[in-house]
C-alpha cells in the first residue's frame, strides 16, 4: 500500500507538472501574438478543456478570452491555443492584422 501511494503521489506531481507547462506555454504564446498591444486587452480569462472552435470543431485546447478591447473595431477578443503551445484560431479571425493596423496606428 505504502508504494502504491508513493507512484501515485509521483504520477500526480508529473502531471501537474505537465499541466503547469502547458499552461504556461499558452500564455507564452498568447504574449507573443499580442506583443506590445496587451495594454489594449483586460477582463481575461483562461479556460482549459474542449471546446467548440470556429473552423476547427471539437479541440482540447486552452481557452484565453478578454471581455474587454480597447482597439478600434474590435470589443471582445479570444484566442485558442493547443495544450502543445501552438495558435489553434483566434476570434476575431483576423486579431493579428488588427494587432498591427492598432501598433501602425500608435506609432509617431
């Protein structure tokens, strides 16, 4: 019994672990696509499970979403990113055009 708690108390922390890097992998990923715009989005939330993606269907993926966008054209942003790190879509679909018209708009 003693071993069995102790494999199953080290399966527990490597999956933490697993979870806690996929985690932070989306939100690297999710930094990266916003770059130096992530003033103009608050009110996120960050979800993971299946989900209903526009386009894709059915995906296990990590949900970001923002309640509140502060560009011009756009009111509410969410971004789907595999438990790989990997950008599965973004609604709008075109966020990052908007990304770079909203920077081009800014600069001097």
């Amino acid at each position: 019994m003693k071993r069995f708690l102790r494999w199953f108390t080290l399966l527990a922390f490597v999956c933490l672990g697993g979870a806690a890097i996929s985690y932070a992998g989306a939100r690297v990923k999710v930094g990266q696509l916003l770059g130096e715009a992530n003033h103009a989005f608050t009110g996120r939330s960050i979800s993971f499970g299946k989900d209903s993606i526009p386009g894709v269907g059915q995906r296990n993926a990590w949900t970001v979403s923002w309640s509140t966008v502060r560009m011009p054209g756009t009111t509410r942003a969410t971004i789907w990113v595999s438990p790989t790190g990997g950008i599965i879509a973004t609604l709008p679909a075109n966020l990052e055009d908007r990304i770079d018209a909203y920077l081009r708009s800014r600069e001097p």
